[in-house]
C-alpha cells in the first residue's frame, strides 16, 4: 500500500511562525508535526508515501530527505500552484494506482491503528472509507451523516452564521439519520476512485470527489474514531498543545 500526505497549504493563521517554517516542520512533542502522519502510516505497513509542497516546500524536503532515516520512502510532489486538497492525485494516479491507498493531513495526530481501518474497509467492498469524530460542537464543521457506518449524506460548510451547507445529495427523502460526525484527517480510498476524480486541478477532496461519491449512492463509509485526536488550526490551538505534549505526553499505539 501507499499514502498521500497532505502538506502544501501556507498555514495563514499560523503566522507569523510559518512565514520561516512549514506547518508541517512545527515542532510539537520535540517531532515535526507530520511525523505523527507518518508513524502512523508505518506502523500499518506503508513506507511509500507521496508528499504535497508548495510553501517553503524547501524545508520539508530538507527536513524529511528521501524519508529513509524514518524506513520511508518518500515521493515529493511539488506544486508551484496550488492544486487544492484534491488536485494532488490527478499527478499521482501512476504511483497509487496499483492498490488501496491512504490520503492523511499531516497536521492532525489520531491514537489510531490505521491496519484495523484498513481491515473494515476490505470488509465492507468499500470504494472509500473517511474518518471520523464527534466534537462537542458541529456547528464549526462540515457533517457525514452515518447509517450503519455507511455515509449517507455529507453536508459540506458554507457559512456559520447563519449555518449554510452544500449537501450530497441536495435532497434527502431517506429516514432521518441520527449520527452526525466531522472529518478526522484520513481516508482509505480504492484505486478505482482515480477514475471519478475531476480532470482539471484545483479541486477538493469532498466537493469533487467524495461528496459526489455518496450522491450517486456509491460505498462510501465512515469509520468513528473514538481515541485521542489533536489538530494543529491557529497559534492558539499550537500553544495549548505545546503546553499539553510537554506536561503530559500522550501514549500513541506508533510511539
């Protein structure tokens, strides 16, 4: 198996610590923040991983080499432009082409065994299994709705005041589905997937992909993730879990 993991955004609200440094490259735990990513896809067996740059994109690829010292190996995909969260795999369809691949954020750390995910998608005959959490406040994010661990809508955010979605599909005249979840930064998708991708970049993963996956009714399910989570979005949030990993160190299943 292979992986792409997501690395090219400018991480605006993180200035001004990523006008010199990389979102990715932020220390957090005394590791770059994409290590978290990248343990946890190793420790599911996944050493070949393809790496979006734009921003600094220099830094990255000195920071992470060839990935060989973390037993990788690392493809770069550079983007002079930005090709947006879904762009990436229109250059990749050769290298994910052959099998089941991963697509990860490399600014979010999950307590997660990635090979369990990997297990319940085969089973399934998923095309694409995203994963999830329940915060205590939906409204901030964009919803899957869940029926049996299949996702039956996605209802992507416009705006928060007042609260406006895109929703896949537009109507739905199915019984009501209680369990409503946010994207958690990683999916297990089918090489097939590659087939339904638009032709021309930029485009994102759930606008042009995954959203209209579950529209057309195709498997598409979710997996709940219910252990530790932690995302890196502002200064704020980096502080707070600088504060965290430095007076408590959270024990990680690829630690």
């Amino acid at each position: 198996m292979k992986a792409l993991v997501l690395a090219a955004g400018i991480g605006e609200r993180l200035r001004p610590l990523t006008e010199t440094t990389p979102k990715p490259m932020l220390d957090l735990g005394g590791r770059p923040l994409i290590r978290y990513a990248l343990a946890m896809l190793k420790r599911a067996g996944i050493t070949d991983v393809a790496v979006n740059v734009h921003h600094l994109a220099g830094k990255l690829q000195s920071g992470l080499g060839d990935g060989s010292q973390l037993g990788l190996r690392i493809t770069w995909a550079p983007e002079p432009v930005l090709l947006g969260t879904g762009g990436p795999l229109n250059g990749l369809r050769d290298f994910l082409r052959d099998d089941t691949f991963v697509i990860a954020n490399s600014d979010t750390i999950l307590d997660l065994d990635l090979a369990e995910v990997i297990a319940f998608h085969r089973d399934r005959g998923a095309l694409a299994t995203i994963g999830l959490n329940q915060p205590d406040n939906l409204d901030y994010y964009s919803r899957f709705e869940l029926d049996d661990s299949r996702i039956r809508r996605v209802r992507l955010l416009k705006r928060r005041t007042p609260l406006e979605y895109d929703d896949y599909p537009p109507d739905s005249n199915g019984p009501a589905v209680a369990d409503h979840y946010m994207y958690c930064g990683f999916i297990v998708v089918e090489p097939a997937c590659l087939d339904l991708i638009p032709q021309t970049p930029p485009w994102s993963l759930f606008q042009g992909l995954f959203g209209p996956m579950v529209a057309r009714g195709l498997p598409v399910f979710g997996w709940v993730h219910r252990g530790l989570m932690r995302t890196v979005d502002d200064l704020r949030s980096y502080e707070n879990l600088r504060n965290e990993f430095a007076a408590h160190p959270p024990k990680l299943k690829f630690d």
